[in-house]
C-alpha cells in the first residue's frame, strides 16, 4: 500500500521543488560561522539547485552546481585565531559592542577590496544573506529585485529580532550578550530592560546610520537598509527551543540549530594533524526587513521558547553532522582512555597561545592531577606538559564529541560547539568571552548540564573543583541526556527544515503571506501607544467633564440653597 502510494504521488512531490538559481552572500569572515552557513548551501546544490556563494571559504569537495566567488581576506584577521584571550577581560558587553563596532567597519574594508560586478552577473532567482551585522548588504540583495533569506549563525540581537516583528520583551527574552536565563528575577529585568533599550540605541544612532552611509558610498542613493530588511521572506535561526527555552516568534522564523552536525568523519592519524596545520609534529602523538525568511541556529529546547513570526525559522544544529566510524590515530588513543577523555578547545577564533602564563599553568596543574586523558586544541609548543595530555592546532571535534569515552568538553561555549555537545550529550564547563557565550553559558546552566566559569577571575582551585563536580555528579550526564533527547526530536532534520523552508519561498514566490505587518509598524503602533494614549484621553476627557458637571451642580445646588436661606432670614 505504501509502495502504491509512493508511486501515485512521486511524480508530484517531484514536480513540487524546482530548480533554482540560489546566490549565498557570506560577508562575515568568521570560521565557525561557515561551518553553518557552507553545508547548508551545499545541500542545496546536492538536491539539484544551482548555487554561487560569495564568500571567504570554499568547501573541498563542491557539487559540480556549486560556484564560489571568493573575497580577499581582511587585514587583521588571518580568518583564523586572529583574537586574543586577554583582550575579552572586561565584561562580556562591553567586549561585544567593540567586536560588533569592529565587523561593521570591517563590511567597509570587504566592499573597498572586492568588485562585486561579478556577483551582480549571476542569473539569481534567490538571494541567501548572512545576517551578522549586514544590514547594509540588503541593498544589495535588493538590487536582484528578487526574494532573499536571512540567515543567522547564532542567538539574534535584540534588533534583528524587531526587525522581522518578533516579540523581544525584556521581561522574558535576556539580551543575547548577558549571562541571565528565560527565569529572570526583578533586578534581571530591570538591567535586561536598560540594556536592551541601550543596545537598540546604540544600533539605531550608530550601526544602522553607519551602514547606510557605507551602502550609498558605494551604490548611491539607496531606500533605509532597515526597510530592505523587512523584506525578507524567512529568518532561519541557528538556535533551539530544548537549549535557551521558549521565544514568541511569528511563522516566518524558523529555528534550525544543529543544522552544522553530520555524521563524524573518521579520525585521522595523530601526526597527520601537527604536518597538516603546523608543518611539523609538535604533538604529544608524535612527540533586514526584506527577506523573505529569517534562519536562525538556535532551537527551543535548549533557549526556551520565544515569539516569532511565521518568517523566521529555528534551525539550531544546522551544521551537525550525522556519525561515522573513525579511523585510526586518535581512535586507538580514545579507545584505551579506560578512565575516559576530557576536550579542551576555545574555538576557531581565539588563540590558545595568548592565555597569560598564569593562567596557562594554572590549568596544566590541574590536568596533570586527573586521571582522564586531555586533549586540548593548542597552537604551539607547550612547556612542562603531563603525560596525559596531548595538543595539536586543530582537532577534528564533531568526529571526537562523538566518541563514547569522552566525558568532559571544556571550551568558551560557542554555539556550534555546545550544538555538538548537545547531540552528543556531553556536560560542559564554560569560560566565555564576548558576544552570545555568556548568554549560551547562563542557558546549559539552567538545563543543569554545565557550569560555568568568568575567565578573567578563574582560579587553580575554581578550575579543579569545578571539574571535579561534573565529572562526579551524575545528574550533569542525566541532563545532558534529557536536553539532547529534546534538541533532535523534531519532524524534520535541521538540514531537512532549512531545505524545506527554502525551497518553499521559492515555490510561492517569496512567500508575502508569512510577512508580519508589524514589520512596517513604528514602535508606538506595535505596542498601541497611539491607541492607549486615545483610550487615556477619551477617559481623561470624561473624568473632566464629569468633574466639571459635578462641580457646576453643586455649586447651583449650593448657591441655591444659600439663596433660600437669605430668603427666609
């Protein structure tokens, strides 16, 4: 019966998804964020689109549909490890709004550097914008005069949010560069409310102004970059709901986290990976508001839920890939850890080399009393290093998350990393530094599977207890398990959702009907000042009448009887 089904229908579910000519336009040089962003695009070229990409990465392997046009990096950022530990000391907001001040005129060194003629050449039937402070590029989308997609890479801004007309109330949602939670007390949303109203000044007298001043420097004349914004015909959204909780969203916002996760890739030999990134063995192995949909990597169950609009849609775990066996080299080593292994990385973008002396040796002290194997993501020689630890520049960690011997993941608490720990049901211990990784700390905290720890006061001892307790209490795994249930038990992949979603604005025309209207309304009418403010006054006008009446009769009836009383005397 089945078959017989599939064989009626078939012809049509073939007919459903076109090929289309797809632009992925990537201007954020940030390596985590391709890892999200390219197997999306990728997927899309293998389930027959035609697919350009301009951008700084390209992937080794392309189908033969997929184009890349290539930016010239920007000094000062080498793509890789090209910030430092110790400058992310102050507090967490603070040491964001630099870094997003710093991308914003970054955009302006890309557009200097690069033509982009030969992007404006390509037949398009639509545009994929990466949505990281790239406002000023949704004049370029624009110009297509075609349907485009936001996509962003991790937990959106408080004005990303407003842009595509999501409910972002302070009293429910914390700001994305604070280390509170869906639960916030009174003194929570009191600071949530100013920081918030803080951040949206800030983008409204300077980022937003910046970027359209770039934009007309180099198309001329073009409409508010924000309004272009609100075009959009989805938001796909690297988070999930299992993770932070729940947002009030409209239809358009679709989560996809985890949409990076594929299954693990065998795991090279040891030596392979101290020849491949350093040329030599140095490793104890060897010795908007236009677009037509908003993709966001986040998902419910680890951020709680949130209110969106149709348009925006929740993809958290895009980049997750499905397991592989591995292969040799770190196999064999995480095989015979009898007492398990503990990973230690901070990340494409941080330098472990810049970490101070202190407090460098502080953990090495610690590591070298466990008796758990520790790998740790390291760039350089390592002085006074334990027998049981073992470094490279690069390990392949999704392929190791997904190891059964591994106990610990110990990083800064990025969104791709803590979606791969996620699936693996991995505790976590957090040192953030910037942007939303005090926010992701503060969320695997309350699900009770992490802990985190502030870099800048962490001490030998902090350290050691800290790893310790989650290595010891059971309910660390427990709720790993619990979350991770939760973050892939959905209808469809993320990888599948984001597809779907894509290929449906392109099916329907840039799908208008999923466009809130409140992306086209000021604040004052959003939230009904205007007509509060009316229903106040008609009150307020009654009142006073009402107030007069009662007043000019009792002063008749007063006068009055004041007047039978002289009568009478």
């Amino acid at each position: 019966m089945n078959f017989n089904f599939l064989c009626i229908f078939s012809p049509l579910l073939l007919g459903v998804s076109q090929s289309a000519n797809i632009l992925g336009f990537l201007p954020f040089y940030g390596t985590s964020h391709s890892r999200i962003t390219l197997p999306f695009l990728e997927e899309l070229a293998r389930r027959g689109h035609n697919v350009t990409v301009a951008g700084y990465f390209e992937p080794k392997n392309p189908p033969p549909n997929y184009k890349t046009i290539l930016f010239k990096p920007l000094p000062g950022t080498q793509l890789r490890g090209f910030l430092s530990v110790e400058d992310f000391r102050n507090s967490y907001y603070m040491s964001t709004m630099y870094l997003i001040n710093r991308v914003n005129n970054d955009y302006n060194e890309l557009i200097q550097q690069n033509k982009f003629d030969r992007i404006f050449e390509e037949k398009v039937d639509l545009v994929i914008l990466e949505y990281f402070e790239s406002e000023l590029f949704s004049a370029y989308a624009s110009r297509f005069g075609v349907p485009y997609i936001l996509l962003h890479t991790c937990e959106p801004f408080p004005w990303h949010r407003s842009t595509l007309a999501d409910e972002y109330s302070p009293s429910i949602v914390p700001q994305v560069f604070s280390g509170r939670t869906i639960d916030m007390d009174f003194s929570e949303r009191f600071w949530n409310t100013i920081e918030i109203g803080n951040m949206m000044f800030y983008y409204l007298s300077t980022i937003l102004p910046n970027s359209q001043r770039i934009a007309e420097r180099f198309l001329g004349p073009v409409p508010p970059v924000d309004e272009l914004m609100k075009n959009a015909s989805l938001y796909l959204v690297n988070v999930h709901t299992s993770l932070y909780g729940p947002r009030p969203t409209n239809p358009s916002t679709i989560e996809i986290g985890g949409v990076h996760i594929f299954p693990p890739n065998p795991l090279p030999a040891a030596d392979s990976l101290a020849k491949e990134h350093l040329g030599c063995l140095n490793s104890e192995f060897s010795k908007a508001k236009e677009a037509s949909l908003y993709f966001v990597n986040t998902h419910f169950s680890f951020t709680g839920p949130r209110p969106t609009s149709p348009s925006t849609i929740e993809v958290g775990g895009l980049h997750v890939a499905p397991r592989k066996p591995l292969a040799q080299g770190l196999q064999t080593l995480m095989d015979n850890a009898k007492d398990g292994v503990i990973f230690f990385s901070m990340g494409s973008v941080l330098k472990g080399t810049s970490m101070s002396d202190d407090k460098r040796d502080a953990f090495l002290r610690v590591f070298a009393e466990l008796k758990e194997i520790v790998l740790w993501k390291w760039e350089g020689d390592l002085p006074n290093k334990p027998a049981n630890l073992h470094t490279s520049p690069w390990f392949p960690q999704r392929d190791i998350f997904a190891h059964p011997n591994l106990k610990l993941f110990i990083g800064h608490c990025g969104l791709l990393g803590v979606h791969e720990a996620i699936t693996e049901a991995l505790p976590i211990i957090c040192l953030p530094m910037f942007g939303d990784q005090p926010f992701n700390a503060a969320a695997l905290k309350r699900q009770g599977f992490g802990l985190s720890l502030e870099y800048a006061s962490i001490t030998e001892e902090m350290f050691r207890e800290t790893i310790n307790r989650v290595l010891k209490e059971p309910s660390f795994k427990e709720n790993a398990k619990r979350v991770s249930a939760a973050f892939k038990d959905r209808p469809m992949s993320a990888m599948d959702t984001a597809v779907y979603w894509t290929e449906y604005v392109i099916r329907h025309k840039g799908a208008p009907h999923l466009k809130s209207p409140a992306r086209y309304m000021a604040w004052w009418e959003y939230h009904n000042v205007d007509v509060l403010a009316t229903i106040a006054a008609i009150v307020l006008t009654v009142l006073i009448l009402l107030y007069k009446m009662t007043k000019s009769f009792l002063t008749l009836l007063f006068c009055r009887r004041s007047h039978i009383k002289v009568k009478t005397s």
